[in-house]
C-alpha cells in the first residue's frame, strides 16, 4: 500500500488530496509531508443533492445548477493548483465512486479526465431522459453529485487523471 505521502516523496511534486464530505468538500495541497494549503470549500455531496439535486435520477436544470455552484466555489483554487500533477480523491464521496464503479476491492483505481468525462455524460444523459434500465451507473442524487463535484474540480483545475482511495488506502 501506497500512501498519499509516500506517492508525493517519490515524485517531489505538488499532491492535491480532494476529500469530499457530506457539507463540504476539502483540499490540501502537500509536497512530502509539508501540507503547503489546505481549504474547505462548499458544496459536499449531501449539500449539493439538497440544494440543488432533489430528484432521482436530477433533472437537467437541477445538473446545471449545481455544476454552476461548484464552479463557483472551485474557479477560485485554479491558481493554487498550477503545478500539481496528481490528484487523489478520498473521504465519503470518493468512497462512493470507487464503491459504484466496482473499485471497492481494488488498492487504487485511476481514472482520467475523459473517463470521468464520459461518466458524467453518461449521467446526463439518463436526467435528459435515457432510461434508467439502459444504464449501469446509479442514478441516486448522491453519486451524480459525487461525480460532478470530481468532473468541476478536475475539468476547471486542470488535471488530467485522479486516483480514487478506497477505505483500505486511508487507514
């Protein structure tokens, strides 16, 4: 097992650790063991599906809505994150992620930007009326919004791939 303190000793590169919570979301941003920033920023995951996601599978202007939100509150940490190259995803949503894409028994799972990307569109495309029965993702609120919170932040800050944590990487 591979620790996020570890990953960044071996590269001596920028690390940025992206935990999603329930009523927030935090970043750390870390070379070695030196965290050098660290910020919570809305939304979390239960916050995004109760203020904007309140239907299962969300319509598509409740997806806008909280695209438009996350922007809001992502847009402002691009330049902190300009020499990062890594990404690791933890905390409740990553956790959900990794558990809905199968990755629950895996160490790591990476993906990249376009796969999230095709991921999220293929969410959209069941809230814009593709029927549920011909999609294997969950539709629930909660993991489209653990999605678009991880599509915003890798999309606007520009990386290219994440590294979802299962509970076993966090211990």
């Amino acid at each position: 097992m591979t620790s996020p303190t570890a990953l960044g000793q071996a590269s001596a590169r920028p690390v940025a650790e992206l935990e999603m919570l329930g009523e927030a979301s935090k970043v750390r941003l870390r070379v070695a063991a030196q965290i050098l920033l660290s910020r919570e920023f809305p939304p979390g995951v239960d916050s995004l599906v109760r203020n904007s996601l309140r239907h299962e599978p969300p319509r598509p202007i409740e997806i806008e809505q909280a695209i438009e939100l996350t922007e809001e509150a992502v847009m402002p940490l691009a330049s902190h994150f300009a020499d990062s190259t890594e990404l690791l995803l933890q905390g409740s949503g990553g956790l959900l992620i990794a558990r809905n894409l199968n990755a629950g028994g895996m160490v790591r799972t990476l993906l990249t930007l376009d796969e999230v990307e095709i991921l999220f569109n293929r969410l959209v495309s069941v809230s814009e009326g593709r029927p549920t029965s011909q999609e294997t993702l969950p539709t629930d609120a909660r993991f489209v919004a653990a999605m678009l919170i991880l599509r915003e932040f890798m999309h606007h800050l520009h990386f290219s791939r994440v590294t979802l944590q299962t509970s076993r990487d966090q211990e």
